[in-house]
C-alpha cells in the first residue's frame, strides 16, 4: 500500500498498541485480558504494520523465523512453568498448593505462577497469528505469481 496518511497513522499508533497488548499481558490475572488477549492484540499491530509498510519490511521487525522461534518458546515456557507445580510435589499447573508465592492481592506479582503463565501465552498466541499471516500471505501472492 503506498497510502502516505495510513502509514503516517500507522507509525504513530503501533507502539501505543503494542504498549496495551502488553499491559493485557502483564495485568490479566488482575483485570480483564491475559495472556491471549495481549496475543492478539500485539499480533494485530504487526500485521498492522505490514500491511501498510508491506510484508517484507514487517519481516526487517520480526523475521518469520524469530516468529517461529518465539512460538515455539512460548508453548515451552507454558510446560515449563506447569512441571514446576509437580516438581514442588502438586500436579500440573498447581499454584499455591505447590508452595507458590501468591504474594498481595491487587500488585503484579500477586498470583503465584499465573503472570508467568501469561507472558509464556502471550508469547505463544503473538507469534501464532504472525505465523499464520506470513505464510496466508505468501500463499496468496504466490498464487498472483508475485510473491516470493
């Protein structure tokens, strides 16, 4: 796209997305959001982003390999995090019956393992959907027969 005021638009509303998908992740096991949600939503600035600055310069921000990379380490970091719950002698994803710090009700760090659940989800579902659009996109100018 070679439209001059949404790339400007752009430009300027990305980081402030992108800072509210990360405040969905950090602060969802205190308020509405979480883990997914951020996702999306920081996923949602990247495709954002590509589709007024074109895909290959979305690739220069987050290469599809660093996306695969990330979504990998998230589903890793999630099963991480729960074999902690039985290596502390509870069951999976257990919390304060593992011996989790839960911490003061209303802070960032006031539910045990769950904001470490968060950020590993988030990482997961962002990358996920960035995936999904590189290759969705490859696919549909491959078939135009300008992709590359």
């Amino acid at each position: 796209m070679e439209d001059l005021v949404a790339r400007s638009v752009c430009r300027l509303i990305v980081p402030f997305i992108q800072l509210y998908g990360a405040y969905l992740v950090f602060y969802g096991h205190l308020s509405p959001g979480g883990g997914f949600a951020g996702g999306a939503v920081v996923a949602a600035s990247i495709v954002l982003y590509a589709l007024s600055f074109g895909r290959e310069t979305a690739e220069k921000r987050i290469a599809p390999g660093i996306s695969h990379l990330l979504e990998s380490g998230g589903g890793l970091w999630y099963l991480l995090v729960g074999l902690v719950g039985i290596m502390l002698g509870g069951s999976f994803l257990t919390n304060k019956a593992a011996g989790f710090y839960l911490g003061i009700p209303g802070h960032l760090f006031s539910s045990g393992m769950i904001f470490l659940l968060a950020l590993g989800l988030g990482l997961k579902v962002a990358s996920t959907m960035v995936t999904l659009f590189y290759n969705l996109s490859t696919e549909v100018n491959d078939e135009h027969g300008n992709g590359t």
